[in-house]
C-alpha cells in the first residue's frame, strides 16, 4: 500500500528526526495513506510521488470536499500534510518542484483552542501531585503553570532556572531562537525544587535528564498522556498550554499583551484566539435561555 511507500517513509523518519510528536507522525502517516489510496483508486496502479501533479492534486481536495464531506480542518490538516511531503521531496531532489505548493486550504471560522475545563485541570493536577515520579511531577506543573511548548521545557539548562522563596522564573528559548522569561508560580517553583533535589548527576547540562539522557519532546508527550489517561481526561502539552493562556485571560484577568509574551507570540492575533468562545461556551450560553 502507499502508506508504505519509502518515500513516505523517509519523510516520516525525517519528522522523526526533527522532534515532531508520535501524534503528528501518526497524523501525517494516516493522512498520506489516504491519499495514496485515493491515487490508486484514480489510476489502478500504485502510487508514485513523482508522478503526482498539480492537478491530481486539485482534485483530490475536490473530492474531500464534494464527495466525503469532510470538515475544513481535515482538508486543511490534509493539505498540510501534502505540501509538507512533496517539499520534502523537492528539497531532496526527487523532484523537480512542490505540486502541492499553490493547492488552497478551506476557509473555517476559527474557534478556540481545546483547553481544560476547571474540573479536568484539577483532575490531572491531582493525579500529577499523586505521581511517585518527581520528574513527571515537574514536568506536569511545569507545563500547566508555564505554557511551555514541548520543545522548549526540553531545551531549558539548569542554568535557565532562577529561584528564590518568592519568586522564580525560566529562560526560555522559543520559536526562532528568541528569548524570553517566564515566571514560575509557587506550585511550578515546588516542583521544580522537588526535581532539582534528586536530579540524576549527568553531563547534559539539560535541566530535565532520566536514564538516557535528556528529555525529548516525545517523552513530554508520553509523560502527560499517561498522567491524563489516569485522571480521566484528554490531554497533551499543546492543550496544557491552551489551557494555561485561556486560565490567564479569563480568570486572571491578564491583557493580550502581557499573554503573548509569557507565551512568546509574535501577532497578538495568534493569541486573540483564546479570548473567542469554545463549543462549551456557545452550549451553555444557549442553555442558558431555557
């Protein structure tokens, strides 16, 4: 099948390579496969990426779109998914431009990013306090308390740690290589106090090492996953940072400004998203009228 064809393969591996989560792997893996189905299905041979054309293309959005009925997020995920392929491809030569280079997306209204409710963050923050695991304690409340990325709770040093009775905070480099501070609340600061007692002695400098090594992003992933699944609710480190912007708008009260630079956003549009109403607001305010 096409969903095995080495080329995707290899795209997958680079991914793979690059820190990106077993989840987006997965999504990708699945989406491609789709796609190599439906090409063989169109031309009853199976599937070559460098016979694929613009066209092709065009029409297989068509059909997502006419034929499966399939939401604007899964076209737009899906195209997504093909323009990153075929660019990988035409990075590495196999051919000779990207197809999916111009193929549109679907325009969708934009609704609020999924965060916890009040009770599943306290559900999960129970369960991480409960955890007989300091680093996955700190890693947990680090999240919850920060709005870190995966990618930077694993690139902080110990060095990017400063704490005090009072006060705390992180150096964290973001997206681009830029720098900015976080602070650390108190419950963040007993963690990371916690963790920094028993950390292993190691040669990384990394602020968050275990048995082999530094913690990876697809480590965080499986830390919180875990902890989740055993607190009854659905997350993973994008929705702890979901969370944690939408807590600081509506319940602390904090401007934009000040949001997007705890959470390094470079357009205050990209953090405008959390102030719109999530599905559970638009029910409620319904409900509301009954």
């Amino acid at each position: 099948m096409g969903a095995f064809h080495p080329l995707i393969e290899a795209f997958l591996s680079d991914l793979a390579r690059a820190g990106r989560s077993p989840r987006t792997l997965a999504g990708y893996r699945k989406d491609l496969a789709d796609f190599a189905a439906w090409m063989e299905g169109r031309y009853g041979e199976a599937f070559d990426p460098k016979a694929v054309l613009p066209e092709d293309l065009r029409d297989y959005r068509q059909y997502l779109l006419a034929v499966r009925r399939a939401a604007p997020a899964t076209i737009n995920r899906r195209v997504s998914a093909l323009r990153a392929f075929f660019a990988f491809l035409a990075a590495r030569g196999e051919i000779p431009s990207n197809p999916a280079a111009r193929l549109p997306g679907v325009r969708q209204a934009r609704a609020a990013p999924k965060a916890l409710s009040e009770a599943e963050l306290r559900r999960l923050l129970r369960e991480a306090r409960r955890s007989s695991n300091p680093l996955h304690r700190a890693v947990i409340l680090l999240l919850a308390h920060t709005g870190l990325r995966a990618s930077e709770l694993c690139a902080l040093r110990l060095s990017d740690v400063a704490l005090s009775e009072r006060k705390g905070k992180v150096v964290v480099r973001g997206k681009g290589e830029k720098v900015r501070e976080v602070p650390l609340n108190a419950e963040a600061r007993e963690a990371l106090r916690e963790w920094l007692s028993v950390r292993p002695a190691a040669s990384d400098d990394a602020l968050f090492v275990g048995r082999r090594g530094r913690l990876t992003p697809s480590g965080v992933w499986r830390i919180v996953r875990e902890c989740a699944r055993r607190a009854g609710v659905e997350a993973h480190p994008h929705v702890l940072r979901h969370t944690f912007a939408t807590r600081l708008l509506r319940e602390a009260g904090a401007d934009l400004v000040t949001v997007a630079e705890i959470l390094g956003h470079e357009s205050l549009n990209t953090t405008a998203r959390y102030t719109r109403p999530s599905e559970a607001d638009l029910e409620a305010a319904v409900e509301r009228l009954g």
